[in-house]
C-alpha cells in the first residue's frame, strides 16, 4: 500500500506542469535534451518559449559552434573594374568544425548566398556590396532576398541586430551606414535600415555632437539591440535603433599598453551582458570590459556626445608566456592575433597563427587546437575576414531537439 501511494503521488507530481518545469529547471542542459523523449508532454514543455526563459536565467544561454566562415575583404565593395574573385575560389567558405557544419557546407545554399557580412542568432546575413543582401533562416532553411537599397554607399558599415527567440519567424534590422573616407569634418552620418517587419528599407540621418568617420568595411556588435560600431581615432560609434533617438555617442576605447602596435581589434559581449573589446599585437592580448554604472547603463552620457570610460582591464596575455605554458604548440611561436570572442563568454577567445585556430583560456593561459575541415592553407588570412558561426543550442521545434541529443 505505501509503495502504491509513493507511486501515485510521484504520478501526480510529474502530471503537474508547474512542478515538472520546477524539477527540469534543475538539470544541466544535455540531461533536459535527453529527457524530451519521455514523451510529447515534455517534448512541447521543453521547446516552449516559457520554460526556454526560465532555464536560460538559470543556467544561461549556449552557443554551438559550427565553423569559421571566411570572407576575402579584397572582393568587397569593389570598383566595377576592380579586382574579380577567380572561379576557383569559394565566395563563402565555411571552415567546419562538426557534422552540422559539414552538413550546412555541402548543402549547396552557400553558393546561393554571396559574401558573409554577420551572423546572429544562427541567422546569417550575407551579399555582395552595396545593393544584394540576403538572409538565410537555419530553422526554416529558407532564404530571403532583401529588396534592393534606395541609396548606393560604395563604402559603408553594416549592423544586424536580430530580436532574442526561439520561434521560427524571427525580427530583424539590417543598417547600412554610409562610411565617408575623405579627412572631412562631418558629424552626421547617412544610413538605411531594413526592417523584417515592414519588408522595406528606410532612410535617415544619425547626428553627433561633434565630428567622426566610422571604419568602412566593418561590422558593429550588437548587445541587447544597441549597435556598437569602430569608429576613427580609436572611438566607439553607439546607435539605439530602438529609442527613436537619431543620436549617436562616442565612446573612447581604452588605451592600453598594446594600442599604438594593436594589429586587430574585436568586439564582443561577455557572459554579464557587457561590452568586451579586444585587440592584440605582436606581444600579446588584451581584454576590456565596459562596466556598467548603478543604474544598470553602460557608461553613461557625458554633454549627450561622448560616454564617459569605465573601462576595466580583466585579461592579458603575454604571446611569449603563453607558448610557453603550451610546449606542444611552440611551432606556432610567431604571428599571432586575436580572431574572436565566444557569445556571451567572458573566460575564453579564439586566436589564429598562420592557418591555425586556437580557444585560449585567459584565466590559465591554456591552448586548445581547433580541428576545422577545410583547406586552411589556401585562405589569403591577412586579407581575409575569419568568423565563428555559432547557433544557439537550445530546441527551436521537435526535430532540434533531436539533432541536439547527438
């Protein structure tokens, strides 16, 4: 009788949605994937937009990687008579690191594409500049070609910010910012924004207090839908397309020990939801983080153009050290530079050295190789764009959760 109680009450206990949420809550992310085959009860439980939010404020989000998809910078934006991409070279190589990746490279959609220019959220956004832009949904594995711009910038600076969530129909912006290269003094800056929600691109002008020139043939990073771009003289350019606010604001970057030999400069966010900045040189790496204030704001707005620095230094990393501590590496001594950070990831960074790609821990200063599957030694690395694609790990619908498991 009291075996046949324990039995019932466990039953019931599993039947109530709020306590089985309460029970998967608890469990690390490769236990819930494996869980969902229970049944469908807590197949839809598990993929449901509600218990998705609650386990990610627990535990947070995870990113999965895909590979490295690599862009010759010298095909962009170029002359009508410039220099060509030859037949035999990919426009958009994807140096895969799973079987997802090798899966997404041998499907054929890539040729279809153009040149990677960002990825978020798994949704990739690509083309050739200035006027043919595509997206290309990894859930619906659809393709969706942006009507073409109304104004023609032969060089310019993009954003994509893309909303957080796990349906299938995501929102999206795509910004193009008009990059003025000529030593002007200018503090507007011209840009058209696409929106997934209207279908069509509108145009406007942002305004700055005082003069700036943002780096043409860049990418801003996107945090919480505010768009960081690299700006000239070592400054941040910060946009909120979502305020209704046709301002910009400068943000100094740090100058740290390495910024008169920095040789490559990356922008991220950590796993508190700041901003981190990266640059690295012949010497080594350093990282920064932009902390926020009490009020729960970046920085905050000094005379409405320039946001007062708080930045704080919390890596870095000697290269000479570091080769150092990993012996087996020492044939990769010389030509380093920091390649990327990890989403939402404060303690790791991918670097490069020659056709090489490593995952250092910048806490213990450890090397781990990354195993790709590609013809590394045939990129032009010094003219090249090498980005991580990542997807977020959680189920978008049953057959995710299944892909998962594996």
């Amino acid at each position: 009788m009291a075996e046949s109680m324990i039995l019932n009450n466990v039953h019931d206990a599993l039947s109530c949605d709020d306590i089985l949420c309460e029970i998967l809550l608890r469990l690390p992310e490769k236990s819930v994937f494996r869980v969902i085959l229970v049944s469908r009860k807590w197949l839809h439980l598990i993929c449901s937009d509600h218990f998705r939010s609650n386990y990610q404020n627990r535990w947070g989000q995870s990113f999965h990687l895909l590979g490295f998809f690599v862009c010759n910078l010298l095909y962009l934006g170029r002359p009508r008579h410039g220099l060509r991409r030859p037949p035999w070279e990919l426009a958009l190589p994807l140096l895969s690191t799973c079987k997802e990746g090798d899966d997404l490279k041998f499907s054929g959609i890539l040729k279809q594409l153009g040149y990677f220019i960002d990825s978020s959220y798994g949704l990739l956004l690509c083309g050739c500049h200035p006027m043919t832009y595509y997206v290309w949904n990894p859930i619906t594995k659809q393709k969706y070609q942006l009507p073409q711009p109304q104004q023609y910038y032969r060089n310019l600076c993009m954003a994509f910010v893309v909303e957080d969530s796990c349906d299938a129909a995501f929102c999206y912006k795509v910004i193009r910012a008009k990059c003025v290269c000529k030593p002007v003094e200018v503090n507007t800056v011209s840009i058209e924004t696409f929106s997934s929600k209207t279908g069509s691109w509108k145009q406007s002008t942002l305004t700055c207090s005082s003069s700036f020139a943002l780096c043409p043939q860049t990418v801003a990073m996107v945090i919480g839908g505010v768009i960081y771009w690299f700006a000239l003289q070592k400054y941040l350019a910060v946009y909120h397309p979502y305020r209704g606010v046709r301002h910009i604001s400068l943000i100094k970057l740090p100058a740290g020990e390495l910024s008169s030999d920095s040789e490559e400069s990356v922008l991220g966010e950590s796993s508190e939801g700041l901003l981190q900045y990266g640059q690295s040189s012949k010497f080594g790496i350093e990282i920064w983080v932009l902390e926020k204030e009490q009020d729960g704001i970046s920085s905050r707005y000094k005379n409405d153009t320039h946001l007062e620095n708080k930045w704080s230094l919390r890596y870095k990393v000697n290269f000479r050290e570091m080769w150092k501590q990993n012996p087996s590496f020492s044939e990769h001594f010389s030509g380093s530079q920091i390649l990327s950070f990890i989403p939402r990831n404060s303690e790791s960074v991918f670097i490069r050295s020659g056709s090489s790609i490593f995952l250092i821990q910048l806490q213990s200063g450890r090397l781990d190789v990354v195993h790709y599957h590609g013809r590394g030694s045939a990129i032009s690395w010094d003219s090249s764009k090498v980005v991580p694609y990542f997807r977020p790990s959680w189920p978008f619908s049953s057959s995710h959760c299944i892909n998962n498991m594996t």
